[in-house]
C-alpha cells in the first residue's frame, strides 16, 4: 500500500515537468488502452496524432515500433535503452521502474514505420534510408510519393537507382496525372520484377458483369462470349444466377425440403410419402404441388435459353483510365515471353540443383555396384552418418565456417571407414551373393539407424550453413537460387571431376577398371581384388558421408535422412547404367528434370510429382533394362 | 517311375496342418469367447495376425526360395487386399450407419441420396463429399471379395510382365519391385486417389451385420479363417514346388538362361508364380486388416516388405515350414520387445532398453544369419533330417563364375 | 519428494513392472498411456508420457485420489496406428486401466476410437486436431479449428494486411481438414478463388525451393502474401531454412504455424525466422505464476532445466485436473458418472485462465499469437479471451447444421436441421 502511495506521489511529481509537451501528455492519456493494446485497423488516426506533438512524439513512435516501449504501474510510458529508462514524454531518466514492455505485433509495427518513414528518406544515415526505402516498397501511399519527391537526390548511387524505380511504382499506382502513370509504365515496360507486375496487375483486375446494353462509362476490358473455352455456358448461368437474372434452378435437397414440407396424411401431390425414394415419384409429386401452385414453378431450361439470348457479359477494368490499362496491357504483354522464359530458367536451375543432390547422393552407391555388383542398403546410413558429423563438429567447434571445413574430411573419414569395416565383416563373405549382401546391408542399416536414434534422439538436430553460404543468388525476381545448393551443384562437379581423374589417370583406377572388367584376369595380373573392392567401398561410402554433409545443409538432419535418398539414389543409378560414372550423371540429370518439370504442372501437390516420377522410371526401366547408358563388354554380362 | 502320394513326398505338410489344428484349439479353449478366457482377446488378435503374416511369407517363399526373386513390394499386395476387403466393411458399415439415421426423415431417401450420405460419411473427415470412381463396386461384399485377388493378381501380371518380358533379373528386379512399392504408397498417400490419403481406411474390425457377435468371438472367428487360409495354401503351396512344376521354378533359380535353352518358357513360369503369390499374400492381407482395425498408406511403405524379407530369411527360404516359423518368431519377439514389456538390462553404467535397443540387436542377428546360416532357422531341421547340401568335389560353380572352383569362392 | 525414490518409480513404470507402494490405503486407480515412445512420433509423445507420470506423482504427493493412490500403467504403441488400437485394447480389458490419455496424431486417434466405444473407455486426447469429430468416450483437450486456425487466419487479415494466402501442409487429414475449413472460411470473408494457393507435400519434405518460388511469385497481385503452415515435424526445418535463404522476411511474406512450437524450433537456427508467427493455447513464455510453476516443476521432474514446454503438455495438464476433478465430484472412477460428472469441471490453465469442458467434449481455450524470437521463445503478442471449441465448423456447409451434447441430447453428431442424431457412434 505504501509502495502505491510512493508511486502515486512520484507520478504526481513527474506530471509537473511533463507539460513540456503536453499536446503529447494528452494524446498518452486517453489512447492509454489502444498504445497497450494496438490494432493496425484502427491505430493509424492515433499513430498520426502522436506523430503531430513534435520530435518527442517521433521518437515514442520509433521506440514503440522498436519495442522499446514501456509501460510503468503508474501509466507513464518509458523508453526503455539498455539498463536504463527515460520518460517518453519529458525525456528524464526514470530510475527503479519495472515498465511492463509493450509488444505491438507486425502490423502496427508497419504502420507506425509507415508514418515515420517520409522523415527517414533523407536520414544522413545510409541505414536508415535504405529501411526507409524498404518500407515505403512494401506498403507506398500516396504521402510516400510526395516524399520521395520533394527529398534532396539521394548520393549514393544504388539506393538513388532504388529510389527512382520506387518512385515509377508508386507514380503507376497514385499520380494524379494519367499521363504521368502512363509515362511510367512504358518507361518500366519489358521489366519481370515482381513489383512491376504488382503495380500492373491490380491496375488490370476485372470484374465480370452481365447487362443487356453496354455498360455506359466504364473502362470495358472485353466483351465474353458465352460457350467459349474461358467463359462456359455454367459460368454464364452461374453469373446470371447470382445477379439475380434467373431463378436458380431446383436442387435435389430443395425439392426434398419442398416436398417433406406439404404432406398431409402421408401423402404429398397425391403421391404416398413411402413411394418418394424414387427420384421419378418425386418430380410427380412436385409437378403436382407446382400446378396446384403451393409451391412457386422452378426455373425452366426455356427462361436459363431466352435470357442466355437477350444478355451480353462484359469485363471491366476497376481502373476507369483507359490510357493506363492500355499502357499497362501493353507492358505486360512485352514481358510476357520473358517472364515464361525466365521462369523457364529458374525451374532448370531447382532441376539442376535437385540433380546435383542425387548426383551426389549416388555417386558412391554407384561406384560400388558398378565395380562390385554390391547393392548397399546401409549407403543411406552412410549419408546419415556424415550429416551428423558435420553436426557433432559444429557443436565442437563453433565458428561455421572452421566447422565445415573440418567435418568435409571427418565426415570422408568416419564413412570411410565405416564403410571398409562394413566390407571387412560382412560384404567379402557374401561374394557372388548379390541379393543376401542386399539383405544384409539392410540389417546394418536399420541398426545404424536406430542406433543414431539412441546416440542423436528422434529431434531434428541443427545443422547451419555459414553466414557466407547463407541467401541466394538472385538475377531478378522470378530467377535467383540459393548459394547453399549452387555450393552443392559445385560440390558434385568437384566429385564428379575427382572422380574421373582417380579412374582415369591413376593406379588404383587402372586396377579399379581391370577388377570391374573382369576381376579372374586382373587377379592374374598380379592385382589384388580384395583390396581393390575394399578401397572401391571405402571410397564410395566416403563420397556418401559428404554427401551428408551437403544435404545436412540444406535440409533436416534426422536418422531417417538417408532413408529419404536411398531408393531415389537407387533409381539414378539404375536409370542412368550401371558402372559408368556420365550414366549416374545422366541417372540423376532426367530424375531430377523430370522431378521438377511434373511438379510444374501440377504445384499444389508435391506427393503427385513424386508419385509420377516413380512410376516412370518403372516403365522406362521395362524398355531400357540396362539404363541410359548400358554397360558394354563382357562386364555386362556379369 | 510310379509317383509317390503327395502326402509322402511331403510329410512336413501332415506335421504343419497337425500343429495348426493343435494350436487353434487351443487358443479357442483358451479364449474369452469359448472357453477359460486365459488368453484375452487382444492376444487372440495378435495370434490371428501372425497367422497371416505367416501366409504372407509363405507366398513370399514361392517367390524368393523358390523362383529367386528377391521381390521387395510384397507387402503392396497384401496392403492391397487389405484395402479391397476394407472398401467393403467401411461401406457396408457406414450404409448401415446412414440408412438409420435418415429413415428418421419424412421422406426417404432416394438411393442417390444414400449414395451422397455414405460418401460424406467416409470422405467427410478428409475433406472430400463425392464417392471416387474406385469406389464403385464397394457396397458388394462379393464383387469386394473378387477383387481382394484381381487386383493385386491383376497389378502382378502386369508388372510381372513387363519386367520379365525386358529380362529385368537380380538386384535390378529387386529394386524395380521396391520401386513399385513405393510408388503405390505415395499415391495412395495422396487424398486424390480416393482412399482417404494418410487416414486410410479404420474402424474395419466393426463387421457390418455382425453387430451383435462382439470383438471377443469375431475374434477367434478369424484366427480360425487365418488359420484355415493358411493350411490350405501350405498344402498348395507344397503341392507347386513339389511337383514337375516345382522342379522348373528350382532350375530357373538356379540357372535362368539354361532352362530357356532346354526349351521352357520362362517367362510363363515366374509370371504363373509371382501372380499367385500375389493372390496369396492378398487374401492373407484381407484376413490381416480387419483385425488389425485400420490399414493406411504406410503399410506399403517399402521397409514392410523388406520386414517380410528378414522373416523369412530368418526363418530359412526355401523351406516352407521354415518361413512360417520365421516370421511368426520375428513378428512375435518383435511385438513383444518393442511393446515395453520385455525386462531392462541393468548394465554398469547404463541401462539397455529394449524398446530402443531392440532394432539393433534385430538388425544385427539378421546379418549374422546372413552370413553363418543363410538356411536359417529351417537348417536346424535340415540338419536334424539330414538334408545336407551336395558335394561338389570341387567343381566349378557354372558360366556365371568363370573357371572359379567352389574352394576359391569360398575363400 | 525424494528425487531418487521417484526416478525408481518412473523407471519401474516405464518398464511395465508397476507395482510400488504408496502411502495411501486401497486399490490403486490406474491410468493408462498410450503414447508412441519409439517411431517417429516418439519425440513428440515421450515428452506427453513424462508430462503424465509428473501428474500422476504430484497427485500422489497430494494424497492420491478418493484415498485410492494412482497408478500409471504405460505401453508403446511404436508409432504403428494398428498397434494404437491393439494396446488400447490390452489397456481397458487386460490392464482394466480407469482412463487412458494418449495419442498425437489424428489417424491414431481415429484407430484407437472404435476400440474406446466398444469397450466404454475413456481417453483424454491432447493435440490440437481437425474437428469434425465429438465421441462420448474421448475429451478433446487440445484445440478445434475454431480455436486455432481460424483465429489465427483473423489475425493474418486484421492485424498483417494478409490478403493472398498460400496454405502449406503435410499430406494428411489434418492439414487437409484445416485447410478445407479455412478455405470455406476465406471464401465466406470474401477472398476470391484465385488468391488462396494450397500445396500438400509428402512427410519429411526436403526439397523446397520450388514451394518457396511459388509463394514468392504470389505477389506478384500486389496484394499482401501470407502463409498458414500445418506443414508438420521435421519438414518445416528445410522449409524455413528455404525461406531464409531466398530472404522471405516476416515483414514482407509472414508465416503462421500451426504445429511448430518451442519443440520443433529447438532443431533449428531461429536467427532468420524472427517474426514469423505461431498459434496455441499455450506459450512457455506465458507471464503468469502459474506457469512459472509448472515449468519449475516439469524442469524438477525431468533433471534438465533445458527441456522446454508446449500446447500438447499443457492440454495434457488441464485434462489431467479435469478429470479428477470429475472423479471428485462423481465419487467413482466408473466411465459413464465421470462423463457426465466432467461436463461444467472448471480448472485452472497456465495462461492465467480457466478451462471448462463443454457439453461436446471440448475445452473452452483462448488463443495466444506469438512472434518467434531469437532465442527460440516465442513473444506473445495477442491472447484473446477463453473460446469455446466447437467440435462441428460452422464453416462447412455439411458440418455447420451439426452439434454435440452428449449429458443433453446423449448424441456427438446431432442434426439442429432435422433435430434428430445422425449417429451415436463416431466416424472412423
């Protein structure tokens, strides 16, 4: 009680020096509940009114958009910078207040910026320009375009560029003046950016009307006609029926209710109740309620016909200028063959991407059965097992980018050498075994698995990209990927490279080709084919451990990561032949194309694309069993 | 040469049928429904399912032991039976549900309407109202019960064919049949394809018409079905790979290109066996769900019939009996250790749970017997029978090895 | 409490070989769990498992309940949806446990619930789901769509301006539920066919890239993009991750999730997903000292002041106290008294509220917005007044004629057209 009264006496004390703004003290006092409990609807007229009371007025507002802003027992507003707190209204430092912090969500964050911003626009500070520019790119208003106007050109070059162009969007969308709109239309005609097609295409939103004349000083975009691929007959009647042209015409449930709604003594229209189940008896039953008029006549397909006939449909432009939406029109008619072609490139470049991961998930299952006839179930596991290294050396070290450098050869390592322990104990026994080796990877995998479970539990574990493999690579608005999967297009170059030159242009890749070829020969030649398939495994599951990491990157790490990419992994390689390094590519080149080009037509369903993409391989598999590119010799006969 | 009756050449089929009829007994004696009640109805179910299971790798047998196929999408077929057979008793029950409760209307329902009001019921729930053109057939239990076999004998013959035709073999097939699997999984994942997506089909131990019999007798009804499904296919199956016939599907096992060059078709043979198989593990599918209650999409996700392949690989390919056993021990342990029941092991330091140590120690048997027993549990009876495998006296393996001899590829 | 005693209890328990000693006098009540602790589910359920032996200890602490001690007995049911109904059955008639709370998912519920309502159980279910369900033997302690998703789509409009909406999810019922009511429910608020984008992907979806381009080409309207996610478990950690690298800010496209909470957010590196939003009933950064005491507790119980708290955990609470309450107030842990019994059961939640069960089986809950933060909290920037679930949306045309009333009209699917029950069973 005595704490209250203590607080009492100090707001009183701190009310006195408050009058230096008291158009402020005012506008805190009776808008109390709305500043703790904002609302972006209806927070604007307060917002505009603070913004009036001067600069200690703007810098409430930059504080409460900062969630700066507190609010003490008493009802002060303090701005809260660190340790300390100073009142919002007299700018003195408040000592001892625990203010409640006030936290207005995104939208009234928005609007206050908003408010602030045209002050910004020509801030000494670069920073704080740039934000300005920012905001006013996401939500311009007309003040915003008088603004940018009437502020000093801006010197440095690349946000005075940013500037101009958001000046050209905001003149299309608020000048007063057509022509000035139009000018800056057909000044930004040909662009793809997103922006330029938001402020175009509101500019061109229709609005479908059904009139028996033309519709007299509207901006009409077309006339439809009726029966045409884009206006069917049910449209027109749709249309109609919602206008209230036609009566609607009689549903199923309607007649029911209708029907349920007149028997008397079991019987309706002279047919008994018992018999309705039958759609016949009940058309009877209605035709009869409809002649003895208890129920109104339903619409006839004549009246739908004969007002089908007398009725012309219009779109129209919600914009009345005509000169704008002809500009505009005409400026996205220009970009239109561009944008298909740039969306076309963006989507090569996901299929690219998406290849290069298969790519990279594959390549060592396909060293290992090209060279051994070895399917390896537990290669997922493999993957697995390198993305959690990568996880385990973030931990240890914490700098990203050490980090990742040093779990690239410890994620090689570890699967390296699991992968020869694997081929010591259980792959060299089961030679010649080729379905039993299958099965028993598989026993290796599903302990694997479990066995990352109980080390790493169940929870995603983090796995983050350094700050300089962060973002994406952007040409514009429709085509930009991102750096961490060109990193991983890069990566299986590297490998792919690597690969080549171990095969072609060294020892181990002579002996690697001669055992492949045919392993009783190279065996007389002094090769030792244990040894070579021993490191033929270890490398391959090395290349499946970074593979790990890669992915690790840019998707979840689980343990069931490498069950994910397994049967995919699968798939490239048979599809593309086995024991041919430019096959996997090809493998992993037409599943992920063919990924991406099905997921195209059909966005709203990611399951359907992966569906379909299976099931062609099925087939493609049944015409070419031996992949793209099919091993020749007597290699292929093994 | 004067043959032999079947029951001769086959005495393992008398001690199987003789088990299973011994086994059904008593758990009929023991039972909640007929008898002491010792074993509740849950357990009896379980029992039921394994029967099933078991059935499944018996087909699964013919496939692989028999005729070399690793196929590794079985399980789309008995998942397949399953959701023929579910159609049916989620339709059925639902009419049922749905005649009631209109009947209650002043007017009744004109058969569209019942139409329309069962598909709301079932499609309902996954935001869907129209009954999907695969439906069609649903509300007959007999067309249902034809298509538990067309379909998945159907999607065989045609999968089968188009692989074996393009001489698709070994680990090739394998992946082909994992593939195709998949395939069906994710489509059946999808709401669109009418099968209600993730959900699947539940409520499937409800047997419309049977309302009034309870859970504790339809039961023991089913492991008797199970039961009887599984002795009548144990003597065919027995009856296939014991005859002439059986001797073909061995010798293309064993060696593919030379039985083509001695003249048999090939092709006709694998495709006459992995169509059965399919039927077969399709009816044990259709036994299988409507105890379990509900099947979905995961059901056919590819580690199933992978599953499928270590039961029967623990249990002894080739070996009919052998696999039965297999899969009704791994399935069983499974359960069990997975199901929390199975005691801790109290090590220094640590504590093994079974729960989260039991995959590993599954995984790791299965590569053991991979490598030291590939007969499996069925070579212990091999061993006691004295089958032992031919000596070779060192000859070479066939064209596939080359010169290798049998020491060296045993090195 | 003796920390080391209670651990033994857990452990003994967690291996299914109950059988301690309590203080009190009598046959123990027992209480079964039914919550996956192996499988994919297991993250999610084990955390629910822990929350209930908690309760089943402090309870104890208290005196037990009708001077009867508590005793929990817990199965797995391995993440498998078969296996959801064959425990559940060794649950009530093997074990003859008293009640049973359980299940995550919606397809394990919907397996479990022809197994309740044939055997009389009763369960207490304790994850927001789809609705369009209302079973006598199950009480729906987490939210229906009325209080969460369609909440949160008004905060999108009203307070972000959201005008074009992309609804993202996993490919299963509940997303695909949610995503028809809010569907129906953007079509009633007048938004047109066209701005309403709806992409399902597969479980564990890694390759986003081409779902992140598609929601950033939505603007190109002009109108304000939103994204509500039902998108589920790990999947949403290559989602963000996607979303940060094409540079989606909060501010330009913001996200609302329906099933990330401070759980999922702790496999992911939170730094550029700042601002982008959650909606529960419940934040572990909720300011009230009822709360500051559970996590206390729960942090106690579990030895490791790092685990966090969510939704499910709380709903797992409240329907705990629920029902003892009702066991209270009937005097007997006898399935059809305590149902009727727990219809009006006012409790306390952690949000500085009250939960009251409703006629249909539903909590009355009020709905929390939060901003993620950096820290992987979440600031809560609206909480709206206690909503009562309505287990049948209003926004289906099927769905908007039916209601639940189970003590009144002994009905979970009751037609206010016809005023007849459509089925006393539920839909599976």
């Amino acid at each position: 009680m005595t704490c209250r009264l203590i607080a009492l006496l100090l707001s009183l004390f701190l009310v006195l020096p408050a009058a230096a703004n008291p158009a402020l003290e005012a506008v805190i006092a009776d808008h109390l509940d709305q500043i703790e409990r904002p609302s972006r609807r209806t927070v604007e007229p307060l917002v505009a009114q603070i913004a009036a009371t001067g600069p200690e007025g703007l810098g409430l507002l930059s504080a409460w958009a900062g969630r700066a802003l507190g609010v003490t027992e008493t009802g002060r507003l303090v701005i809260v910078a660190g340790d300390g707190a100073t009142d919002a209204v007299t700018g003195q430092a408040v000592r001892g207040a625990d203010p409640k912090m006030l936290r207005p969500n995104a939208g009234v964050r928005g609007v206050i910026e908003s408010a602030l911003v045209a002050g910004e626009v020509s801030s000494p500070d670069r920073a704080r320009r740039a934000a300005a520019l920012a905001s006013i790119a996401r939500d311009g208003t007309p003040e915003h375009l008088a603004a940018l106007r009437a502020a000093a050109p801006d010197p440095d070059p690349a946000l005075a560029a940013r500037r101009a162009r958001i000046e050209k969007l905001l003149a299309i969308r608020f000048d007063a003046d057509p022509a000035a709109r139009v000018a800056a239309i057909q000044d930004m005609a040909g662009d793809v950016g997103l922006d330029f097609r938001a402020a175009l295409n509101p500019l061109l939103a229709t609005r479908r009307v059904a009139s028996t004349e033309e519709p007299q000083g509207a901006n009409i975009a077309g006339e439809l006609r009726v029966g045409s691929a884009d206006f069917p007959r049910e449209a027109a009647v749709a249309l109609l029926t919602a206008q209230g042209l036609i009566q609607p015409r009689l549903t199923a449930a309607d007649q029911r209710n209708a029907l349920a709604a007149h028997i008397v003594d079991g019987r309706v229209g002279g047919v008994s109740a018992a018999e309705l189940s039958d759609p016949q008896a009940r058309d009877r039953a209605y035709e009869a309620l409809e002649g003895a008029g208890t129920v109104p006549p339903a619409a006839t397909e004549a009246e739908t016909e004969a007002a089908l006939a007398d009725i012309r449909f219009f779109d129209i432009f919600a914009e009345p200028e005509a000169a704008v939406t002809d500009a505009a029109r005409a400026a996205q008619r220009g970009a239109e063959w561009r944008l298909v072609a740039m969306k076309g490139i963006d989507l090569g470049l996901d299929a690219l991407s998406l290849a290069s991961i298969y790519f990279l998930a594959a390549i060592g299952l396909a060293i290992t059965f090209g060279v051994m006839r070895v399917i390896n179930m537990a290669h997922g596991e493999f993957i697995m097992m390198g993305a959690y290294t990568g996880y385990v050396a973030q931990t240890v070290i914490a700098d990203r980018t050490l980090s990742l450098v040093a779990a690239l050869p410890l994620a090689f390592a570890v699967t390296f050498a699991a992968g020869v322990v694997l081929y010591r104990l259980v792959i060299r026994h089961l030679a010649h075994r080729p379905l039993e080796t299958l099965l028993a990877t598989f026993g290796v995998s599903i302990a694997l698995q479990q066995l990352a479970k109980n080390i790493f539990g169940t929870q995603a574990r983090p796995l983050t990209a350094p700050a300089w493999l962060e973002g994406a690579i952007t040409l514009n608005d429709v085509v930009s990927i991102s750096t961490i999967r060109v990193a991983i297009f890069g990566l299986a170059l590297l490998f792919l490279g690597l690969f080549l030159i171990i095969m072609k242009r060294t020892r181990l890749g002579l002996e690697v080709r001669a055992v492949t070829q045919n392993p009783g020969m190279a065996a007389s030649m002094g090769i030792n084919p244990d040894r070579i398939a021993m490191l033929t495994f270890g490398l391959g599951s090395g290349i499946a451990g970074i593979a790990g990491v890669a992915i690790g990157l840019f998707a979840q790490v689980t343990s069931e990561l490498g069950q994910q990419y397994i049967v995919q992994s699968f798939m490239t390689v048979v599809v593309g032949g086995v024991g041919n390094i430019w096959g996997t590519l090809a493998g992993a080149g037409l599943i992920g194309v063919l990924s991406k080009v099905i997921e195209s037509f059909n966005p709203s369903n990611t399951l359907a694309a992966q569906t379909f993409m299976i099931l062609f391989i099925v087939i493609f598999i049944q015409f070419r069993p031996r992949g793209i590119i099919p091993q020749r010799g007597r290699a292929a006969e093994a | 040469m004067t043959r032999q009756p079947f029951i001769l050449r086959n005495p393992s089929a008398l001690v199987v049928l003789a088990l299973l009829a011994a086994f059904t007994l008593a758990v009929t004696l023991m039972s909640a429904a007929y008898g002491s009640g010792v074993i509740p109805t849950s357990t009896v179910k379980v029992l039921g399912k394994t029967l099933c299971l078991a059935l499944a790798a018996l087909a699964m047998d013919l496939v692989w032991g028999y005729l070399g196929i690793l196929s590794l999408g079985q399980m789309a077929f008995f998942a397949l039976g399953g959701y023929m057979i579910g159609q049916w008793l989620m339709y059925a029950r639902t009419e049922a549900i749905v005649a009631a409760s209109l009947s209650g209307n002043p007017i009744p329902p004109t058969a569209q309407e019942l139409r329309e009001a069962v598909a709301n019921q079932i499609f309902g729930v996954v935001g869907s109202a129209d009954l999907p053109l695969v439906w069609s057939f649903a509300h007959s239990l007999t067309a249902q019960l034809v298509l538990v076999v067309v379909v998945p004998g159907l999607l065989a013959l045609v999968f089968g064919w188009l692989a074996f035709r393009s001489r698709v073999n070994g680990v090739y097939l394998s992946i082909l049949t994992q593939a195709m699997t998949l395939a069906l999984a994710l489509w059946l994942f999808q709401n669109d394809s009418g099968f209600r997506g993730n959900n699947g089909l539940s409520g499937l131990q409800n047997i419309p018409g049977l309302d009034g019999v309870g859970q504790a007798r339809l039961s023991i009804w089913f492991l008797w079905a199970s039961a009887a499904a599984l002795a009548l296919f144990y003597v065919l199956a027995a009856w296939v790979v014991g005859g002439k016939f059986g001797s073909v599907i061995r010798a293309i096992r064993d060696d593919e290109t030379r039985v083509r060059f001695l003249g048999y078709p090939v092709e006709g043979f694998k495709l006459a066996v992995f169509t059965l198989a399919a039927m077969i593990t399709a009816i044990a599918g259709a036994l299988y769900y409507p105890q379990a209650g509900i099947i979905n999409p995961a059901e056919l996700m590819p580690i199933a019939s992978i599953y499928l392949a270590v039961w029967v690989a623990i249990g002894g390919r080739g070996r009919l009996y052998g696999v039965m056993i297999g899969a009704i021990v791994v399935s069983l342990l499974s359960s069990w250790f997975t199901g929390g029941r199975a005691p801790s092991i109290h090590l220094p330091g640590y504590t093994v749970n079974w729960v989260d140590w039991w995959q590993v120690a599954l995984g790791l048997c299965f590569v053991l017997v991979t490598l030291f027993a590939p007969k499996g549990i069925a070579g212990i009876f091999d061993r006691l029978a004295g089958i032992l495998p031919p000596r070779r006296h060192g000859r070479d393996l066939g064209p596939d090895q080359g010169a290798l001899q049998e020491q060296e590829a045993k090195a | 409490m003796n920390r080391t005693i209670s651990a033994a209890a857990v452990l003994a328990i967690s291996t299914g070989l109950a059988g301690i000693a309590w203080a009190q006098e009598g046959e123990p009540i027992k209480i079964g769990v039914l919550h996956s602790l192996s499988g994919t589910m297991a993250i999610s359920e084990t955390t629910l498992k822990d929350t209930v032996l908690m309760m089943v200890e402090r309870q104890n602490a208290k005196g037990g309940l009708l001077g009867r001690p508590l005793e929990a007995v817990v199965v797995d049911p391995a993440s498998d949806w078969p296996l959801f109904a064959e425990k559940a059955r060794e649950l009530l008639t093997v074990s003859e446990v008293d009640v049973i709370f359980g299940a995550w998912t919606s397809v394990s519920r919907k397996s479990v619930l022809p197994v309740l309502e044939e055997l009389n159980g009763l369960m207490f279910y304790p994850v927001q789901y789809e609705g369009e369900e209302s079973s006598k033997n199950v009480i729906y302690t987490g939210a229906a769509p009325n209080q969460q998703a369609i909440p949160a789509v008004d905060y999108m409009m009203e307070e972000l301006g959201v005008e074009k909406w992309a609804l993202l999810g996993t490919d299963y019922v509940y997303p695909r539920t949610t995503n028809n009511i809010l569907d129906a429910y953007l079509k009633d608020k007048g938004v047109a066919v066209a701005d309403i984008f709806v992409n399902y992907t597969p479980f564990g979806h890694s390759d986003w890239s081409k779902i992140v381009a598609d929601v950033v080409a939505l603007g190109a309207d002009g109108k304000k993009v939103g994204v509500v996610s039902t998108i589920n478990g790990d999947a949403n950690v290559g989602f963000y991750k996607e979303l940060a690298a094409a540079g989606v800010s909060a501010e330009d496209i913001p996200v609302i999730a329906f099933s990330v909470g401070e759980e999922e957010l702790s496999g992911l590196d939170t730094t550029n997903l700042v601002g982008h939003l959650a909606a529960w009933n419940y934040f572990q950064s909720a300011d009230t000292p009822e709360n500051a005491a559970f996590i206390e507790e729960w942090h106690k119980f579990i030895g490791d002041d790092k685990r966090v708290t969510n939704d499910p955990m709380e709903a797992t609470m409240i329907g705990f106290s629920a029902w003892v309450a009702a066991v209270e107030k009937a005097g007997t842990t006898d399935v059809d008294p305590v149902l009727d019994a727990i219809v009006g059961v006012e409790v306390p939640n952690l949000t500085g509220g009250t939960a009251t069960v409703l006629p249909n089986h539903h909590l009355t809950k009020p709905v929390l917005i939060g901003e993620i933060r950096a820290d992987g909290q979440f600031d809560i920037v609206s909480q709206t007044e206690p909503v009562p679930g309505d287990a049948w949306t209003d926004y289906l045309p099927e769905s908007a004629v039916l209601d639940a009333d189970w003590p009144g009209k002994q009905c979970g699917m009751f037609n206010t057209q016809t005023t007849s029950c459509v089925q006393v069973q539920s839909n599976y």
